[in-house]
C-alpha cells in the first residue's frame, strides 16, 4: 500500500498516488512487487534497499548512494495479542533532493499520527520537517512503552519470592526477553542516528539540528534505561531460580525424612510378618505391642528430625 502526502500550510494530507511526484512524503506499508517496481523505476531506487527495508531482522544502519541516502531505524511493535511482548521491526527511510520515503512491513503510524503525540505540533513544510517528525515518532514511540517498564518490574520484584511467583514467571521471562531486543534495537539506532550529518540531501538548520541532538539524546538515555533494566530482570530470574531451586530442596529433604520415618514400623511390620518364632508370639497383646513400638519409633525418629532442624 502507498499512501502519498503533501503539506498545506504546514499539515500533512493524503493525496492520490497521481500526485506521488508533488507529494513531500511517500509511505509504503507491506508493498508488493508491482508498488515497488514502480518506486524504483519513479525514484531509481535500487531494489534491494526496499528488500532490506522489508527484511524483519534488517539491522539499523545509513548508506550514501548516488541519487538518495538511506537509513534504516528499528520501530516499535507491538503485539496486541500479548502485551508482555514487544518486538520490534525495520523503517527504512530513503531521502531524495524532494522527497521522503519510508517503507515498513506494518503501518506503525499514519500521517496524522506522526506529531499526534506532541503538544505543540511543529509546522511540517519540508521534507527535513517531515524527517525529523517521523524520526521522533518511532523514537517517541519506544520512549512510551520503556517508561512503564520499571513499574512492572518492582511488581515482579515484589512477587517474584513470594508463593505467587509462578504468577508473573511468564510475564517476567517475556519482559527480559524483550528488553533484550529493545536494548539492542536501541544501540543500532543510536549508532544510525549518529550518522545521519554524512546524509547529503538533508538540509536542516540550527534549529532541526538541536531536535536531532535532543532525539540522539533520547536514544541513548533510552539505551542506558534498558541496560539497567535487563541487568534488574537478570538478577530478579536469578532470584526466581533460586527460590524454585530451594524449593524442590525442601520437599525432597521433606519426603526423604518421611521415608526415613515410616522405615521402622514397615521394619517392625516387616519382622512380625515372618513365618519363624518371635517375642510375644501367642501373646493375645501382641499386636497392640508391635502397633505401639511402631508408634514409639515414629515419635522418637519424629522428635530427632526436629531437634536437628530437618523437619
């Protein structure tokens, strides 16, 4: 799908693919083959960076070619299904002398959207307006879903040693997960976003230079968040694994003392169940006796196994 954009008086509108040639962004989501034989043949757009920009696993990097630069960033994603997931997936963004073309495998955010979340929305006249606004975007985006990240970890710090902790094990593994790939999407758009004064057809003044600054700033304050992150939910799994480890202990040190218990009276019983000459044999107590002596052992072994703090 492309979805074409031109600015009046410094607001996005959609426009018709018949205006691709006058439109100041140019966004494609999921293309197919035929949408992107046409952006190459429109713009000279090598075919293999709208492959690589449609490659899920694609890394963050910038690229200077001939007619355009090009620059994949990883954006957010977010699986509706699952909120404990986040994943993450390539933008590439490709600046030509007039235009700005993003490809995505999923539509993340609208044309309407991309200064949505900003409450003094920036007027978007040219195309580095239009650069710098959807750069924020995909930053602003992962800003969002790290924030809350600390409040779900001191929950699952406060419930991880508790009898509760099979709760949140899941949501705990699936957070530690994704912090993995969110802190490694971050650091490869940090090292992007630290290359983009090489881009040639970006011409922005003192002003849009100082919001680049402050979203490098962003990136890497995003990054160091997630790196302290990763390292609490390393310890709190370490801790669960323990906790679960100590457990099973104590249960098999609980079932070996009861084993260990019911040995004498199925000894006593075991002895009394032969078929040669025994005490009290004849004896009309004799079973009451051998029930007592069993009850003796257990009481006896019982009050050891406290005192020495197994049981």
């Amino acid at each position: 799908m492309i979805r074409c954009y031109v600015s009046e008086h410094g607001v996005l509108k959609e426009v018709d693919k018949t205006r691709m040639g006058d439109s100041v962004w140019i966004d494609l989501v999921a293309p197919g083959p035929d949408e992107a034989e046409m952006l190459s043949r429109e713009f000279e757009i090598d075919l293999q960076d709208i492959a690589d920009s449609l490659d899920p696993n694609e890394r963050p990097r910038v690229e200077i070619a001939e007619e355009y630069d090009f620059l994949i960033l990883r954006n957010l994603l977010t699986d509706s299904a699952n909120e404990d997931r986040i994943d993450t997936i390539p933008i590439g963004i490709i600046l030509t002398s007039q235009h700005v073309i993003t490809i995505r495998i999923g539509a993340t955010f609208a044309g309407s959207e991309v200064t949505a979340d900003l409450k003094r929305r920036p007027p978007l006249d040219t195309k580095e307006d239009v650069f710098v606004a959807v750069v924020r975007r995909v930053i602003r985006d992962m800003e969002r879903k790290i924030r809350p990240v600390e409040r779900r970890i001191a929950h699952i710090q406060g419930t991880i040693l508790t009898a509760r902790r099979r709760d949140v094990a899941e949501g705990a593994f699936a957070l530690s997960n994704s912090l993995i790939l969110l802190n490694t999407a971050l650091l490869s758009d940090l090292n992007a976003i630290s290359m983009l004064p090489k881009i040639r057809n970006l011409q922005m003044m003192k002003e849009k230079m100082d919001i680049m600054e402050d979203i490098e700033n962003d990136v890497a304050q995003l990054y160091e968040m997630t790196t302290i992150y990763r390292e609490i939910m390393s310890n709190i799994l370490n801790a669960y694994e323990f906790a679960e480890s100590n457990q099973l202990s104590t249960i098999m040190k609980t079932l070996t003392s009861i084993s260990l218990i019911l040995i004498l009276p199925t000894l006593l019983a075991s002895l009394y169940g032969m078929n040669v000459a025994l005490p009290f044999e004849g004896d009309p107590y004799a079973f009451w006796i051998v029930i007592g002596l069993s009850a003796i052992a257990v009481a006896g072994l019982w009050v050891v196994l406290r005192l020495k703090h197994i049981l």
